[in-house]
C-alpha cells in the first residue's frame, strides 16, 4: 500500500486565511485513504495558529522553523519526505479544503499514467464554485497562469498533460522530485512551481498531468482584491528571472523586447527595484542558465504553443472575468 507525505505550509495563517486554515487541516484527517502522514510546517508565525493546530490536531507533525525566508520551508519539507519511506508528497498551501476522496482519486490516476511525476488537481475557488485551476499554461512571453480560471463548473476539461503543475496543491512521485530537486529560492515568492515543473520536464522523461478526479477547493478569491505593491514586484522580477533561465536565445530576445516595454508594476520606484535587482544578479542568472544548458534536454517550446494561444490568451464570455490579455 502506497504512502502519502501531507505537508502543509503555515504562516500567520488565523489573519491570512480567516480560520481556513484549520478547515484545510481537517479535510486531510479526513482523507478515506489513510495509509497517510500529515505534517505542518511553520514558517515562523508569530500568531497563536500554530497553537490552535496543536489543540485541535494531536496526531499530526509541526516542522517549526526559526527563519522565514524564500522557498527554504518547502525545501526542508522536500528533504524530510526524500529522507522518508513514502512513495508520494503533497504539498499544499494552508487555504485549501479537500475533496475526502483526493488522495485516494491522486493515487489511481498517478498509477494509471507512470509516466507522470507532477500531478495538478481541479481547483475549485471556494466562494463561488468557479474554477480556480485546471494546471498552468505559460506563453512565449513568460508569462504564467491558471489554466480555465474564472470558468463555469460546466467548462471542467478532461485530465490531460499540462506544462506545468500549480505549486497550492501538487501531487508529486518520488522519483520525480528526485529528478527535478527543489524549488529555487531566487524567486522567493511566484513561479517557483513553474520553475519547478520545466525542471523536472528538461531533466527527466517524466510527464505532467492535470487530474480532473482529485477535486479541492482554494480560497483564492479572499486575496484577489488584495493585490499588494510588493506581489506585483516579485510577479515582474521573477518573470524576467524565469525567461533568463529557460528560454532559447531567439524567444529570449523577443520576450525581452516585449516586457521591457509593457511590463510594469504600476509604480516607478518598484519598476526601478525590479531592474535593479536583476541587474545585481545577473551573473547568477547567467550561471544557472549555462547550467541548465549543459545538464538538461532543450526547452519544450512547443508545449506553449499546444496549450494556449500565442501571444494572446481570452478567457471566454461565461467567466467572472473580462477578457485578458497575456502576450
């Protein structure tokens, strides 16, 4: 019988996440497959949630760490679950409730397809039972997005491969995160998932699929309005990063070209921050980009093109959304 590492990212969760956090707790306790371990790790809260999930859940594990910083508690949860006997991971954010029959639902399908390593769920936004996500979809500019999202319930595609797998909820194989290693923590926060999941694809034969059948609810919309100065930031710099270590030379240039002139924060100063932060680290970027050359399989470029339109992707007339542009 296969078993199941849960980790569980929390941080300040009783303000960011209106007690979801515990709900989020709970639908994994109460998963039909039990063969399961459940640990939360703490990215150095200094509110009591960590105190109420001890309260509230004695069986599980609490990895507390001293420092929150970048990527580095997902990392020490890679490291736990690769030092460990399971046969799978999940990682998940803290504002998510799942379907009782998700792990079992990721089991089968895992099993069906062996040549999947990462696995993307149906994300459903918990408020108003739109679609959160059906996987990622990346265009030839770099930028990444929730495939469907705003959908009707009624537009929920069929399980496919996707090019990349969303980070809030990703079933993962051993031997697939053996191949693709941890998140980067350049990014510190955004598109560390994407990155994640072009570095299993370049270094490894493995496959990435979206699972219609393991259904989970995101409260994604209680931070939509939300959108913070330093979110747009990290969502500009870490796109400009992204591009610098995957794209082949000529898509390097013109999505350059593109973001140079179009990509904003909405602010000078934070435009300013961003250019000046990737001119500070370039040499960095240029090594992981020589680095990604040398060890990796080419670049799958033909996977944006198959899953999206290119330069232009509509998210149709029955979405909560209007149309979107993403070049």
């Amino acid at each position: 019988m296969k078993h199941v590492c849960i980790q569980v990212l929390n941080y300040n969760s009783e303000k960011n996440t209106n007690g979801m956090y515990l709900d989020c707790i709970l639908s994994l306790v109460n998963q039909s497959y039990k063969n399961i371990k459940i640990i939360v790790i703490d990215n150095n809260s200094n509110d009591n949630s960590i105190i109420e999930i001890k309260n509230r859940f004695e069986e599980i594990d609490i990895i507390t760490l001293k420092k929150n910083f970048a990527t580095i508690a997902f990392n020490r949860g890679f490291n736990e679950f690769l030092n460990s006997e399971s046969d799978y991971l999940l990682i998940s954010n803290n504002d998510i409730i799942y379907n009782n029959d998700f792990i079992e639902k990721s089991i089968e399908f895992s099993e069906k397809h062996e040549d999947g390593g990462f696995f993307t769920p149906l994300m459903i936004m918990n408020d108003n039972n739109k679609i959160n996500s059906t996987g990622i979809i990346i265009n030839r500019s770099g930028y990444a997005w929730d495939r469907d999202f705003g959908m009707n319930e009624n537009r929920i595609k069929e399980s496919g491969e996707v090019i990349a797998a969303s980070g809030g909820a990703m079933f993962i194989k051993r031997e697939a995160l053996m191949k693709s290693g941890s998140f980067d923590p350049i990014y510190r926060a955004y598109y560390e998932d994407v990155d994640l999941s072009l570095s299993l694809r370049m270094r490894s034969d493995f496959k990435i699929y979206y699972n219609k059948q393991a259904i989970c609810k995101h409260g994604f919309s209680m931070s939509w309005n939300k959108q913070s100065i330093e979110k747009e930031y990290y969502m500009m710099r870490n796109r400009y990063i992204f591009i610098v270590k995957y794209f082949p030379i000529k898509m390097l240039i013109n999505a350059l070209r593109y973001l140079f002139f179009t990509s904003t924060t909405g602010n000078k100063k934070y435009n300013f921050k961003v250019y000046m932060n990737l001119f500070l680290i370039l040499p960095l970027l240029i090594f992981k980009r020589i680095k990604i050359m040398c060890e990796c399989k080419r670049f799958p470029a033909a996977l944006l093109q198959q899953y999206h339109g290119v330069p232009i992707m509509e998210i149709q007339k029955d979405s909560i959304y209007k149309k979107v542009k993403i070049i």
